[in-house]
C-alpha cells in the first residue's frame, strides 16, 4: 500500500515567491506548456490564480488537484493535516507560548502568526468532510488530521481541540522550544549563537514530553530541528534516538518517515538513517509523507523513502483511520 500521510493544503507566509510557486501547480491544469507563450494562456493564468486565491485552500477544485498527483504517483490513501497554527479559533494558545515580545524575535514571529493564521478549524474538517466519499468513488482515500504544535503546559487545549472533531490521525511536532520558533528562516540565525548539543538535548527533552503526553497517533518530522542544516556530530545524539525510540515503542505512538525533509537545506530524509534503524530495532510504527504544501509534492519521493526504510530494516508502513492504525506491508 502507498500512502502520503502528510499533506498541507496551505501555508504561508504570502510572498512573490509563494506566488511563483502557485503559479506552477495551477499551471499542469491548463494544458500544454507550449501554450504558455499565447497572450491567451496567461490571460487564463491570471484568471485561475485569482480564482484560487478568492476560493483559499478549502475548495473542491485545489483539492482534486490534489488527488489527481496521487492517482498519478499510486498513491492509495492521502491525509490532509494542516498546521494547528492556521486557525484564528487557536490564537489565544499561541499567544500564551509563542515568544510575540517587542525585541527583533518576536516582531518577527509576531508577524509571521498574523500572516500565516487565516482559517477556520471547523471550515476545514467540515469541507473535507464532505469531500471523502468523492474520493473514495474515484479510488482513493480521504483521511483528515491535523498537526498539533506541542507546548508544555498546554495539554488540556491540545486534548480540547484533539477530542472536538472527527480525526482520522493527530500529529504532534515540536516547532517551538522556549518561544522561539526555530523552523521560521528568519530566525534561522539563532543556530549559530547556540550551543548545539544543548539545543538538540532540549528539542529531544520535548519531543519525548509530547510523545509521553499520549496525545498523539504520530510524532512528525522526528528530528526536524535538523531543518536548516545545523546538527552535531551524529554520534553525540544516538543516546537521544535511543530514548525517544523506547518512549515510542513504550506508549505505542507512530512517527514517520518525511521526504520533504528533501527539498531543505539539510538535503536529508527525516528522519536520518541513523535514527531510522534505532527506530526500526525498536519496532516504532512508520507512515510515509510528503509534506506535501502544494498538489504536485503529493507522494514526492516516495520511492526513495520506501528504499531508506528497507535499508533499515522496516518492512510495514502504518496507515490510520478514526485514529485506528493499521499495518501494511511495505512495497
């Protein structure tokens, strides 16, 4: 079975680039490239773009671009799980842990929350909800979760918004340690006034908190603080791998393996092959992702992950539903 148990609809923040990058996956839906040279083509361009952005990430025709890349690439089920930091019903959580001072981080992280917070939660899971059996009809499975940030301290806000709706899958991921959001780039220059060993020791202190909070089905992006390229030597982080990998195993929670860790300056799977086979000595639960934030990254590299699992030693990839998990072998 081929599963993208990762996928985004959206996310900011808005640029040019953004844009740019929209204006690509629009674009395979117009037909022949050679077209694009016609004043006509770009008078249709610009009036799809517009179309889209009026529409915003929840409407029937982004999603079946979606599922038209996953038919192409065999892929069997797909979960859209969008960041819990999309949704304005959230504000409050973020403004109680997020660091939103008036000193050059919080300006920046302040900005970042009012451009990239847009949507509502009850707007998404209510229009995916509605999508699943037109999926289903055409042959491939709509799952929907979500990424949940985890804070310490705020369990009972996660658990709130966790129990409140219908989830095929809970994410959690670490994205913030003591306020600081270390997977924004405009904050990337904080790695290099850290001691890193330190760091990593309190980014694994936290992912081992979310996972024995048993909030969640799977822990994303497992060693995803390695995002801009900024690691220690390996070996000094293996006794981490190891304690993670037996909490997983200790409270039955999933991870996965991520290729969009791919397009990053690490230029590496997440999580590291290293990483993986603790895992896989352990037997921790693997899904596959993408990662995926615009249609045509659905299932991207997904033959590389399958090949880095076999080499681990991993032979079944999990997939969920109503937050049951199943297990299928690997292809």
């Amino acid at each position: 079975m081929r599963v993208d148990f990762h996928v985004h609809l959206e996310e900011g923040p808005y640029s040019s680039q953004w844009l740019h990058r929209l204006t690509e996956s629009l674009g395979s839906s117009l037909g022949d490239e050679k077209e694009g040279g016609r004043r006509e083509w770009a008078y249709e361009m610009v009036g799809q773009l517009a179309k889209r952005l009026r529409q915003g990430p929840y409407s029937r025709e982004w999603l079946d671009l979606y599922r038209a890349y996953a038919k192409q690439t065999g892929i069997e089920a797909v979960c859209i799980v969008e960041h819990m930091y999309r949704f304005a019903e959230l504000r409050e959580l973020y403004e109680q842990h997020v660091h939103l001072a008036e000193d050059r981080l919080g300006q920046i992280q302040r900005r970042w929350l009012d451009r990239v917070m847009n949507d509502s939660l009850h707007a998404y899971t209510a229009f995916l909800q509605g999508e699943k059996q037109r999926w289903h009809d055409d042959g491939v499975e709509l799952r929907i979760g979500i990424e949940l940030d985890y804070f310490p301290g705020a369990e009972s806000e996660l658990a709130h918004v966790i129990d409140a709706y219908p989830w095929d899958v809970c994410m959690g991921s670490v994205h913030f340690i003591q306020g600081w959001g270390f997977h924004h780039p405009e904050t990337k220059d904080k790695f290099g006034r850290m001691d890193l060993p330190v760091l990593y020791s309190r980014y694994f202190d936290l992912v081992q908190q979310a996972v024995e909070s048993k909030l969640f089905d799977v822990i994303a992006h497992i060693d995803g603080i390695k995002l801009f390229g900024y690691r220690p030597d390996e070996t000094a982080l293996l006794a981490y791998y190891q304690r993670v990998a037996r909490a997983l195993r200790r409270w039955d929670v999933a991870t996965e393996i991520s290729t969009g860790y791919l397009s990053s300056p690490m230029r590496e799977i997440s999580p590291s092959l290293r990483m993986l086979e603790i895992l896989a000595h352990h037997e921790v639960p693997i899904t596959t992702s993408s990662n995926a934030v615009f249609p045509d990254q659905v299932g991207q590299h997904l033959d590389e992950a399958h090949a880095q699992l076999k080499r681990a030693g991993i032979t079944a990839i999990s997939s969920f539903e109503k937050r049951k998990r199943s297990l299928f072998p690997l292809d």
